[in-house]
C-alpha cells in the first residue's frame, strides 16, 4: 500500500484493545477551560442539587464497535475506539492530487474469489482542480468548497453530465500552466470510471433504448424533456441532479407559469417507476425531447399555446368546450361546455387564497421571467386593482416574446371560472376559444321596445365612475342595479336576462337557490362571495326562481325570516346588476319591493305574441319555410332525404300566415311552444316528413295535452 506506520496499522484487534487500555486515547475535546464562554445571569451553584452521582470530573468515552450495523441504527458500543488511520498516513493521503476509492464491482461475473474493481469514491485535494471544476459542476447543482476536498461518490452523476466540459478546459489550458497535469490526471480517473458506462449508455441511446439502473445518464440538468400530464402535452426543463428512490426515478423539472402578475418559472418533479430489462425509450411518460419521432413538431405547437397564453393574462370572457381540471385535495376532471372567465387572479382570490406577500416572496421573484406589475399601491393610497393593467400585460407580452424559445414551457392550463359548472377550475388552452354573441335572442324577445330599450340602457349604462345625486347617505348603500321580473313561466324572463347580458357583452352568472344553501350561515358566506364575484366581474347576476328569499316574513317562522333579512342585506350593499325572477310577485316581502329598481311584469301572452314566438322558432329549424318572414329564399340541400316527392313539395309550400294564427290561438307559454317545434322538428327529420300545421298541432296534443284553442274546447282530450 505505500502507508507509514503499516505495521501500527496491521495490529490485531487484541493487542489494540489493551494498548488503549494502557494506554488510553488522546481525548477529542482539545479547548482549554478558558477559550469556553459560559454566559448566564444565574450563579450555576443555585441552578444544580446536590450531586449524587458524576462526582469524578472526567469524561468517558464510548465507541462503535466492530459488529455494529449503522443501517438498522444498531451499534454494538465499546469503551475503546476502533483502529484510526495514523497522523502520518492521513498526511501523506492529502498529498496526493486525486485519491480514487475501489470497491468489488458485484454487477460482473467473478472468476473464484477475483473481482472486478469499480471507482465507489473519488476525493480531490488539489485547491487548484477543485476551483477548477467547480464552475462546470455548479452547472448541475453541485457546489464546491473551495477551501476544501471535493468528495464525488459513485454514480457520479455531475462528473459524468460535466466530462465534456473538463476535457475541453484541459485542451484549453496553456500546458505551461500547473493545472493542466493535475486536469490530466483527474481526466485519466473519470476516464476509467466510465470506461463501462459511456459506451453502453451511447449503444442505448442509438438504438432508442433504455435500462432502468442507468436512466439517470439521459436527464443532466437542462435537458429538456416531453412527457403528457393530465392529458396534456408538456415540454420541462431537468432543473437538477436526479435521485433513485423506493418509487422510482424522481427528476425534478420546472415548467413556466402564471400567477397573475408575471410569468415565472414553477418547480415541480416526474417520477418514472421501476422497470426489468431493455425499454424503448419512447415508452416512458417523461422522456427527452430530443428522442421525440417530430420534436420540431412539438415545439412549434407548444410555441404557439405558450403565445396564445400571452392574451389571457387579464379576465378574458371566452367559450370552452372540453374536459376541465379541479386541483383540490384529490383532482377531478370536469365536462365543461360553454361560457367561462379566465381569471388567474380570482383564482388566486378566492379559490387558492393568494396575496400580494406571495408575489413578493424572494423565491417567486428569484424565478420569475417578466417583470409584472407594480407590486405597490398607487401613490395615492387607493389600492391596485386584481388584474394587470393592458400596459402591464403588454410589457409581460413583449418581455416573454423577446425570449421565445421560453414560450414552449409554459404550462398547458390556465384558471378561470366555469360559469355553467359554477366552479373554479383550470382549463387547457388549446380548448379556449373567443365567444359568438347571440345578438338574435334579444331581438327574439316579445316585449315593448321601449320598456326592452329602457332595461338595456340602464344595464348597459350601470358601473360608469360618475356621481349620483340619488347615492344612499350611508356609502357603499344602494348602489346596485335590481331588476325584478315577474309573470306566468314561460313568458320570457329567464330570456331577458340572458339576452341583455349577451347584447351588453357582460358575463351572466346563473344562481339558484341551491346554489347559494337553505341555512343561515351557508346563505351568508356563499351570496357575499358569488356577489363580489360578480361585481369585480362586472357581470350579470341572474338568481332564477327566488321566491323562496323574498317571501313576505312570518312570525312563526324565524328561519326563513332570518333567510330573508341576510338576502335583503346582502343585495343593499351589492354594487352590480341582479335580475330576480318570480312567479309569485304578490308573496314577496314589502322589503324587497321598495328596493327593487326596475320590475318588468310578463304578462300571460297574447294571441299575437304567441304568432311572433311560433314564427321566430320556426325560422331557426332548418328546411322549414316561412312564408312572409326574412328568411332566405329556398334553397336546395342535396343532403335532405324526403320521405316522397310529396313530402318535399309540402316543405318547400312552407308555413303560411294563416297557419302562423291558427298557431297563435293555442294557450301556450314560450317554453312550451319551443318544446312543440323541437319535438316535431326531431320527428319530421327522423322520418323524412315536412314540417306542416297539422303535424304542429299533433305535437302540441303530445306535449301540452292539457291546452285548448282560444274559444274552444277539445272534449276528445278527456276521453
């Protein structure tokens, strides 16, 4: 071996045990008494009793003995300590630049008792190699003390990630200098380390292969690497060394997100589990991009979702159609189809409580990529609203295009409110689409034009920052817009709300009352939020059916009274607009009447109603004609299959005036008017039959049998 004091060395664990008791062992504790601060108010004699034992001033000495087992925490304890190496061969030892540790490489087929040797420890001593290699490793999360040993410890992950830089600063360095033998020979060390390794590993790696046990060699830091989470295709970048656990392969990665205030990297980890044999490399959920059959492909798509993010940073009112996710304590996936708010601040407000203390955290600062927004007040003292300014997302906009090769990595979600679902979720980008307004359902309202005009200018107009004289004394009191809609169901009130909101371009929340609970303390909690909701949303409330909160109170019935009054409360202090619809306008309380700010009464409609709304639902079904209305003319469908020639003169005869009265004189209300063309439409189609009067009222017999004609009675329906 080369060591000083071998013989010393090679004493038997006998005669080492009696020279330490002979003599004993220089004890660890080196200080004298005076270099100890003891620092306390209290005289030490008043703190301890008596003592009864520890009355020998010296300290004894236990050691881990030979038959201990450190990995079940089992150490066969003895009063003398195990055999060290001596002061002179540890000398000798740092001498050295490099000292390489072997151990049996048990991997390989042994020949009797001859095993082959593999590197399990390499220690660098040399100051200058250490400072050397050290900005290389730091590369791959590794940090170097400068002023002492680098120890690496096999696998030698960062060694094998950093060899191609080492060999290019030995091939750089002046071969005067006094680095370059001691380059030379650490290169010789890893050489031999990963003599095995590296071809194996590059073998693998052409024929699109890979193993388990070396997994690890495919992931350095900054690799980048494509993997499909919850149904979405994602592009991570490896942020640090990997680590095998009982799970598996854990590689930690970092993805680009949005807090709603700037873009900023997000740390998170994959895990890939434990595998036998050879596995294509394909096969696995995380994989570098770099073995993708189109990674080109891959890129270009996720640029283009990163950029469409960029136009989402504010509250978005979009259309969605598609699976959406709900991150709580366990994740669910959610159908959703229809209208929702991109709102990553309200997420953070009210679904995953955030404030401005989180944007300040050094950490999300650390890691942020755009500058965002102001983080204070304004310099009046009013505070910054939710959303980023246009021109606080502009300059995110352009900070993250000025880096587009970044745009890949952001994240395949966005969060946002599901107005349908009435839930907060986070939605996949891809599915986000801008809204086609309905502008024809206002028009399809049958009501005056001028009480139809009157309710859109005061929605259209609620919210403009302008004072009133007729402003409650008590601020924040009565500056809502209440709208109340009574009648007979199916006379249009759910349909007001909803075409005025679609016409104003405002975002329409739809509340029942198991939306907002039958107790006290539920009613409370979920009106004040849902109605803050709204009015940062700038949106349209529409509390469908409400009778149940504005019925006149009772004495004897103290639970719904104390419903009431947290209704009547709430609504006083709510700055937005709220449609109210009832079909029981004489039970509503006195209360709510007086602060009602519009209340539209539907009456039970006319003949001549009825006529237009049979008329407007007619001209949305398809292959149907309306003789005198705006459709376009009749035009050909090759697709159309009539049940016979007759069938399609029928359809193409259309619908007359005169049957758009005899329509008109059945009782209906608007909803069952709509259900009879729907259902007819579904059966003329099925059969290849034109829609005609006569099939029309055979649906009404169908689906309203309990309605007569104005004037008349069909006995033939009690039969």
């Amino acid at each position: 071996m080369g060591f000083v004091g071998r013989k010393k060395n090679d004493m038997s664990e006998l005669a080492w045990k009696w020279r330490c008791k002979l003599l004993p062992p220089k004890p660890p504790i080196g200080r004298s008494i005076e270099e100890i601060d003891v620092s306390s108010d209290e005289d030490p004699k008043k703190l301890a009793p008596e003592p009864e034992t520890g009355t020998q001033a010296k300290i004894k000495y236990y050691y881990e003995g030979k038959d201990s087992n450190p990995s079940n925490e089992h150490y066969d304890w003895t009063d003398y300590p195990p055999k060290q190496m001596s002061p002179t061969v540890a000398k000798n030892l740092a001498m050295h630049s490099v000292a390489v540790w072997k151990i049996k490489d048990r991997d390989k087929v042994a020949l009797g008792n001859l095993f082959p040797l593999k590197t399990y420890q390499i220690y660098v001593y040399n100051p200058q190699l250490v400072a050397a290699i050290a900005p290389i490793l730091k590369k791959e999360n590794v940090h170097l003390d400068l002023n002492n040993r680098a120890t690496f410890k096999q696998p030698f992950m960062a060694l094998f990630f950093g060899l191609p830089e080492i060999l290019d600063l030995y091939r750089k360095t002046p071969s005067e200098s006094s680095l370059k033998p001691h380059l030379e020979l650490f290169l010789k060390v890893l050489d031999d380390t990963f003599s095995d390794l590296r071809p194996r590993v590059a073998s693998m790696k052409s024929l699109r292969l890979i193993k388990y046990k070396t997994a690890w060699t495919y992931y350095p830091t900054g690799c980048i690497i494509h993997s499909y989470i919850k149904n979405a295709e994602i592009l991570a970048q490896v942020e640090g060394p990997v680590e095998y656990t009982v799970e598996g392969l854990n590689i930690p990665v970092k993805v680009l997100g949005f807090n709603g205030d700037a873009f900023g990297w997000r740390k998170a980890s994959v895990k890939i589990k434990p595998f036998l044999g050879n596995k294509p490399i394909t096969d696995l959920p995380h994989y570098p991009l770099e073995f993708h059959e189109d990674p080109a492909g891959v890129r270009k798509r996720l640029t283009e979702r990163g950029r469409k993010m960029l136009d989402l940073q504010g509250l978005c009112y979009r259309n969605y159609e598609g699976l959406a996710i709900y991150f709580g304590e366990d994740c669910e996936s959610h159908n959703v189809e229809g209208r929702v708010l991109i709102d990553v601040a309200g997420y953070n407000r009210y679904q995953q409580p955030q404030g401005k203390r989180e944007l300040l955290d050094p950490e999300t600062m650390k890691n942020a990529v755009t500058s965002g927004g102001s983080k204070e007040d304004d310099d009046d003292g009013k505070k910054k609203p939710r959303w980023l300014s246009e021109e606080d997302q502009e300059r995110n906009k352009k900070e993250m295009l000025a880096q587009e090769d970044l745009l890949m990595f952001i994240g395949p979600w966005v969060e946002g409110y599901a107005l349908k679902n009435k839930k907060w979720l986070k939605f996949y980008i891809e599915d986000i689409q801008p809204i086609t307004w309905n502008d024809s359902a206002y028009k399809h309202l049958v009501y005056s034009e001028e009480q139809k005009d009157l309710v859109l200018s005061f929605v259209e107009h609620h919210g403009q920052k302008q004072a009133s004289i007729f402003d409650d004394v008590i601020v924040g009191k009565g500056q809502g817009l209440i709208l109340l809609l009574s009648g007979p169901p199916g006379t249009g009130k759910t349909l007001t709300a909803e075409a005025v909101a679609d016409r104003t371009r405002r975002p329409l929340l739809y509340l029942q009352a198991e939306d907002l609970g039958i107790n006290a303390t539920a009613l409370g909690a979920n009106l004040k939020r849902l109605l803050a909701m709204a009015t940062e949303w700038n949106a349209v409330v529409l509390l469908d059916e409400a009778d149940v909160f504005m019925a006149t109170r009772e004495p004897v019935d103290i639970a719904r009274n104390e419903l009431v009054s947290i209704f009547l409360r709430e609504l006083e202090y709510f700055r937005g607009i709220v449609f109210l619809t009832t079909n029981l306008y004489h039970t509503i309380d006195p209360a709510f009447r007086s602060r009602v700010s519009l209340h539209l009464l539907f009456k039970p409609l006319s003949s001549e109603a009825r006529e237009q709304i049979w008329k407007k639902f007619l001209e949305r079904v398809p292959h149907v004609r309306v003789v005198g209305s705006e459709q376009p003319l009749w035009e050909e469908d090759a697709e159309k299959v009539w049940a016979s020639e007759e069938e399609e003169n029928l359809a193409r005869k259309g619908i007359s005036e005169e049957d758009i009265k005899e329509l008109g004189g059945w009782n209906l209300n608007g909803r069952e008017i709509k259900n009879a063309v729907k259902m007819v439409q579904s059966w003329c189609d099925f059969k290849g039959y034109a829609v005609t009067l006569s099939r029309l009222e055979n649906g009404i017999k169908v689906t309203s049998p309990h309605v007569s004609k104005v004037g008349e009675v069909d006995h033939s329906l009690y039969d």
